[in-house]
C-alpha cells in the first residue's frame, strides 16, 4: 500500500480517497471470495479481543494504510462470520454486495432522512421503498410506514402507534391519564421484543402483556385469544392490541393470522404482525398462501436486514393507516422548515436524525427483482425439508414443530430403546451438550432453544452462499456429537 497523497483528512485529496476506496473493495472482494473456508467462530475470548483493542485517545493521525492493515490483522480475523455458508444460527444474513456498496454511497451523501429538506432524493427513495413494502402485504394504497433500526425497534413503533389509535388520551396525557390498565395479547412464542416494548411504553413488561398459550405446532390459540378478552375486560381491564408472529424465532411457524384478523375484529383490537424475519416469503407465489390474513393487519413489522439479505440495519414499521403513525408521533420542531405535500419521516417514527437505509434496499430490489427473491426463498425452505427429512430419517431425531419457512426445530431423542431410559431432563440437556460440542470445532453455528415446552436444536438456513453440502456436513456432525455424548 502507498502513503497518502493527502495528510491532511479534513483536505482530502481525490487520489488518496480513491485509493483507499480500491483496497477496501480489494478487501470486500476477497472476503466473499474467501467466506467458504473461514471458521464462522472467531477462535477467541472477551479478555483476549477486549485487551486487543484497549489503547488511548490517538494524540496524532495514522495513514490510512496502516488502519486498514491493521483492520485485515486484527478487526476481521477476531469478527464472527456471520454471512458463512455453514452459519445456521438466528437471522443474520449474507448481504447481497450491492447493498454493502450501497450503505458506502449513502455514508457519502450522509443525508439526514428526518427532514426532507435534509434529503429530497433519500425521502422519495424512502416512500417508494415503504409503498413496495405495504404492496407485498397487501395493505391497501392508503398505507405507509417508515424504516426503523430493525424489528425490535419496529415493533416498539408499532405497538405505540396501536396505543395511540386504540386509546389517543395516551398521546398527551400517557398510561396515567386513563382509568383502565390497558393490555395487549401475544403468543407465548413472541419475540423479546414484544415485552421489552411494553415496558418502554409503560404498560409493564409483565403487567402490560397478556400471555396466550399456543397449540403443539406453536401456534396461537385463537380460542384462549378470545376467552382471555372476555375475561380481561370483565376483570376491568383495557384489552387494545393483539400480536401474530408470522416466523416465529425458535421456528419459524407461522400464526393463523387470518383467524387472528377475525378474532381483532370481533373483540375491536388492533392487529399487529410481527413478519420481521418471514416476510421475505412473501416475495414468493408459492409461499404467499402461508400468510394469508396479513393481509388484513393494522401494522406489520418487517426486517429487510433478514430475508432480503440487507447488511444492519433495516427494519420497518408499516401501517394500514398511513397517517396513524404522524398522529402517534408528530412533534412540533421551528427550527425545521415547513414544506407542502412533502413527507418529514420524523414524524411518523421514533427517530429525529435517521440514515439513507432505504438506498441499499432499492437498489438490491431492483438488481435482484421480486421474482428472484422469490425463488431464493423457496429454495432455502426446499433446503430446510430436506434437511429435516435427511436428519430424521433413521429415527434417532424429530422435527419439534412444523416447518413453516427456513427454520427447522429438530431434536435428537435417540434410538426408541435408549430414549426409555433417559429422562425429559436428561434429553433436554443432551441437546444443550450437542449443540455446545458443535459450536466448539467452530466450523458451524447452531443454537439451542425452547419452543412448544419442549428443549431442541435449532437449525436456520439463512446465508445465500449455503448449499446442500453444508448441511450435509451439519447432519454429518450433528449424529457424531450425538452418538458421542
């Protein structure tokens, strides 16, 4: 690498910004390149890495050369490789390169898409990026939304946007200025996300949400659903919200989301979708069906970053009611220029100052194209069945719940004889064991999980460089763990 032509970084000179522009894409290029044959686990420790990176405030400026350097050194080889082949952990993708260059030219603009004067182009970018959204859910051309961080941050959006609507004196005066405690439902399979947002509006992380058993499929019981609502508000409190999860974390499944829209109706709640991971399928023909009653959401959570296979971050939020999210959060700002029939995105979400994610996603959406994305997805759950298929076939394993997208609850029980002798408890600490022997040749990534009561190993095809041999390999040293433990 040669000097800088520049020293001065505040004077930067067009030779020098180009040069370090080719040795990083030197460097992206062969890390695709090279993802195959990397460990997807770092080979090191908290104190180890922590120690690495402990130094002082620099008093004086290094060349760029030798931050990249030490970059290739130090920074990639202690990083967790998440866009691996052989990662089969949570939803963590490989992003697509165009949207890695992509979050490059908006770092570059760095436009501010809080205010539209701060950001015509990445404004309307944004709006049709939202409106290609609501269509893929079916939402009707009234709908809108906003990008978010990602899921969790979209869901607390739109649970405060469901409070807002559902119960608008909390708009001013909050939870305190009303004479019932209001609730919200969601499934005991839900995200974190859905509590923890509780708690931020100050509904009470356990107070605030009302949880519904679901069936041994793990899906929600619509039944229990309305039984609970009848009782809640007999009891005198405010039922206002109920959640689906289309992809439920620990397996995929997915709700039965249009029973869910008919009980909302019915017992007058608002409908949110959490499809954070999920609504990728709906990109395809094939798998669309999987979701029908999203349809009929009032707000629906989606994470680009996931099944579109966008680098972090890039949720959304959308609503059926593309102005409930300005009636939930617009502010007052005299410092920000007024502009008619513009769109101040501020306005409709959490965030003031919000980057250009939208430029990454509509440039891989066009590169990629719906029916693409479509087949890609198929693919991956096609991968998953034949996995689960492949694993079980010799009756030492089973599949916990059904499949329903990329992502396959497995456990081992092993040979019928054998399984008698074990206890639940054994078992379920048996798949703990595996999946920790697993992880420590650091050649894969799997996790462990809870779902439908039961412990089991969770499997999740998610990187689109994975091809059947990779799992091939993973059934091949998930028996070995087993059979040696």
């Amino acid at each position: 690498m040669t000097s800088p032509a520049s020293p001065d970084p505040f004077e930067p000179d067009a030779a020098d910004v180009r040069a370090l522009g080719h040795a990083a894409t030197e460097w992206i290029a062969r890390h695709f390149a090279e993802l195959r044959d990397l460990p997807v686990i770092p080979d090191t420790t908290p104190a180890a890495v922590f120690a690495r990176f402990a130094q002082p405030l620099p008093e004086e400026p290094a060349p760029w050369p030798a931050l990249l350097e030490r970059f290739e050194r130090e920074v990639a080889p202690a990083s967790f490789h998440l866009p691996s082949p052989r990662y089969f952990g949570l939803m963590n993708p490989a992003p697509l390169p165009i949207a890695v260059f992509a979050e490059a030219l908006a770092a570059a603009l760095n436009q501010n898409v809080g205010a539209w004067h701060h950001s015509p182009a990445a404004t309307a970018i944004e709006r049709t990026v939202i409106r290609w959204l609501c269509d893929l859910a079916g939402l009707p051309a009234g709908a809108f939304g906003s990008l978010t961080p990602g899921g969790s941050l979209a869901n607390t959006t739109g649970l405060k946007i469901a409070l807002a609507a559902k119960l608008p004196r909390t708009i001013r005066e909050g939870v305190w200025g009303l004479e019932r405690r209001p609730v919200l439902y969601a499934s005991a399979e839900a995200h974190f996300s859905i509590p923890k947002s509780a708690g931020i509006l100050g509904l009470g992380s356990a107070a605030g949400v009302r949880t519904v058993p679901v069936d041994a499929s793990s899906r929600l019981d619509v039944a229990a659903l309305r039984r609970m609502v009848a009782t809640d508000r007999a009891a005198g409190l405010d039922p206002f919200c109920v959640v689906g999860i289309a992809g439920v974390t620990s397996n995929g499944v997915i709700d039965p989301l249009d029973a869910i829209a008919d009980a909302a109706r019915d017992l007058a709640l608002w409908f949110h979708v959490d499809a954070a991971y999920a609504a990728g399928g709906l990109m395809s023909d094939a798998l669309r069906p999987r979701f029908r009653g999203i349809e009929r959401a009032d707000s629906i959570t989606m994470d680009p970053h996931k099944w579109w296979h966008m680098p972090y971050p890039c949720g959304a939020i959308l609503t059926r009611d593309g102005e409930a999210g300005r009636r939930a959060f617009a502010a007052d700002a005299v410092y920000i220029p007024a502009t008619d029939d513009a769109v101040e995105f501020r306005d409709h979400g959490l965030a003031g100052s919000r980057p250009f994610s939208a430029l990454k996603l509509w440039m891989a959406m066009q590169l990629v194209g719906r029916r693409a994305y479509g087949r890609h997805a198929e693919l991956q759950v096609e991968l998953t069945e034949r996995f689960a298929r492949e694993l079980t076939k010799d009756g030492d394993w089973e599949v916990v719940t059904p499949i329903d997208t990329a992502i396959a609850a497995v456990r081992y029980r092993g040979r019928s004889a054998d399984a008698k002798s074990r206890g639940g408890s054994q078992l379920d600490s048996l798949q703990d064991r595996i999946v920790s022997r697993v992880l420590a040749r650091r050649r894969w990534w799997i996790s462990p999980t809870t779902t439908v009561g039961t412990r089991a190993i969770r499997v999740m095809v998610i990187s689109y460089l994975t091809r059947w041999e990779h799992l091939q390999e993973l059934i091949g040293e998930l028996r070995e763990a087993a059979a040696t433990l």
